[in-house]
C-alpha cells in the first residue's frame, strides 16, 4: 500500500450541491450539503460553489488533508478542458457559459477540474462502488432527468466534444412525446421521475384502489415519484402497471445501448431505482429480451452503491482522469 490520497469534491446539482473530502480507500472523511438556490441565478450559485471551495480546502489545510487538486461535477456539457458549461442545462437557468473553472483555479490558485455530473458518478462507481470489478460499464442515473456515464476499457468516454453519455436523449419514438430537450421521442420523456408521476396521474383519474385512495386523500395530485414505489412494493396494481411500463420502455430503450457498447456491467443509481418494487429486474429483463445474446449471456445488472455520495466522490477523482489532450 502507497501513501494514503486525499481528494476534494463538489457535486453541483439544482436543489442542492454536496461536497466532501475522501481518501485514497475510499473513506469519507467530510460530508456536507447545502441548498444551490439555483433560481436566483448563475452568478450567486457560481459565488457559493467558490465559498464551499475555499472553505473546504481551508478544512482539509486545517486538518492536514494534502490537497492537489480540486474537481466539480455539473449538470450540463462541460468542456473538460477549460471547465466551461457549454450546452444543455435545463435544471439550473442560466449556467450556460458560465467559466467554473477559470473562475475557481482563479480564486483558488490550484488545479481545478471539471466534469459532467454523470461523468462524475460513474468515475465514483468504477473506483469504489458496485463497477469496480469491471472494466467497461455504463452508469445510469433515473431521476429527474436521466444521465449517463460511459467508462470503456477503464477510461471515461466523453466524446469528440464533451457530449456523450446523454442516454436520457436515445430516441424510442420517432413520433412520440416531446422532451425537454427540444426533441420527441427521447427515453426521458417517458422514464423520468416527472414523466412517470405524469404517466401514473392519468391513469389514477381514471379510478384507485382504496389504499391509494387513503394515501393520497383521493387526489391523484399527491401522488411522488415514493409513494408510487411503495403502492407497487404493496402490489397496488395500478402503480405496478406505471413501475413495470417504465422500466420495459427503459429496457428497450437501452438495449440498443448494449448492442452497440458491449459493457460487461450496466450500474443503475437515481431516485427512481432506489424506489425497488422490481423495477431494475425489469429493466434488466427487457434487455436481455431485446439485445443479442453474444451482448447479454455476461451481462450483469447491479445497483449502484454509493447513492448521493457519488458525485462529489466522483467529483473529486477527475485530476486522475483527466482528458488526453490536457
Ligand atoms: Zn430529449
């Protein structure tokens, strides 16, 4: 065994960003949160990320945590080599152009790195958690948004142009539904938390069983992306019905994924996994259905194990990924 290592994270999200400092074996050492008050704007969200910076690499001076770097993970396409968000980012208003590294290596006078929030998580899952044991994986996230994060032969994928992994964007429809993203079709319109609550709202008006009736005083409006999950694990037949459509159009949708990928592991994460109820053995059913044999036969199926850690953990690994043109 080296010398122990000490990485500093922060995971930037639209409700909250988290933070912490972690070690070499994996070991959290500290672990906060705050809330981003991401609606009042790019500039105040951009002035908090630099104080929980400055304040946790104060601590880690404090407690003689030997800090090289520091690295982010955020929503959006972000360009790894200059740490600027440059597309795509529905959760937080204004955070496109946004400079986070140049700002934070300014203010910080150290390496700073900057990543996908995806990218991140999957970095987080391959070193310490439920992808360690492989070498080629995808890591997916099902949430509010769905995101994707593509390691292959033990190097993140991020695309000719920091754009890959966008596996919420995989179109099942070509006259489906529309998406946030501007498009139709596209796997997050129908498999996101707000897709589902829509999907399953629908449905519920048009009658209930009487424990869903009690849950949710009879309006159909109550209903979250939790108590579908525990209606389903109590076998409520209608959120059963939404839990098993989702995860088959999931399937399907990511079976093409597996054709084209060949990973030996696909690692599931995000609010709508943890909810149980069989939906990742669904997910995992519709695959093995629907992709080639060769593809499937070796194919494992897992739940990631870090939970909201991930991407903070993850955050703080990217000085050790960095892209190759660095
Ligand atoms: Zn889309």
């Amino acid at each position: 065994m080296g010398e122990l290592q000490y990485y500093a994270g922060i995971d930037i999200g639209g409700s909250n960003i988290k933070y912490g400092i972690i070690d070499s074996t994996g070991k959290i050492l500290v672990r906060e949160q705050k809330p981003a008050r991401a609606d009042k704007g790019a500039t105040p969200l951009l002035h908090l990320i630099t104080n929980i910076a400055e304040n946790l690499l104060l601590h880690a001076a404090e407690n003689e945590y030997p800090i090289n770097w520091l690295g982010i993970g955020s929503p959006g396409t972000i360009d790894n080599l200059t740490g600027t968000v440059n597309g795509r980012c529905p959760n937080i208003p204004g955070w496109v152009g946004t400079e986070i590294g140049a700002h934070l290596k300014d203010h910080l006078n150290m390496p700073v790195y900057v990543d996908n929030d995806a990218n991140a998580m999957a970095l987080a899952e391959f070193r310490f958690g439920a992808a360690k044991r492989f070498r080629s994986v995808l890591c997916i996230t099902v949430g509010t948004g769905i995101g994707g994060g593509i390691i292959i032969d033990g190097q993140l994928w991020r695309g000719a142009h920091f754009s890959a992994g966008e596996v919420g964007h995989i179109i099942i429809d070509y006259k489906g539904k529309p998406c946030r993203c501007g498009n139709i079709g596209c796997l997050e319109a129908y498999c996101s938390s707000q897709a589902i609550l829509n999907r399953a709202r629908s449905k519920l008006k048009d009658g209930m069983s009487e424990m869903l009736k009690s849950v949710l005083n009879g309006d159909p409006d109550n209903l979250t992306i939790k108590k579908l999950f525990a209606a389903a694990r109590k076998s409520d037949e209608t959120a059963l019905e939404i839990v098993e459509e989702t995860a088959t159009i999931l399937g399907a949708g990511l079976s093409g994924l597996v054709n084209v990928l060949n990973p030996q592991a696909i690692i599931f994460g995000g609010g709508v996994v943890d909810g149980g109820a069989g939906f990742i053995e669904i997910v995992g059913a519709e695959i093995r259905k629907r992709a080639f044999p060769s593809a499937t036969e070796k194919l494992r199926i897992l739940k990631a194990e870090l939970g909201n850690d991930a991407g903070f953990i993850g955050a703080g690994l990217l000085g050790e990924h960095k892209s190759k043109r660095q």
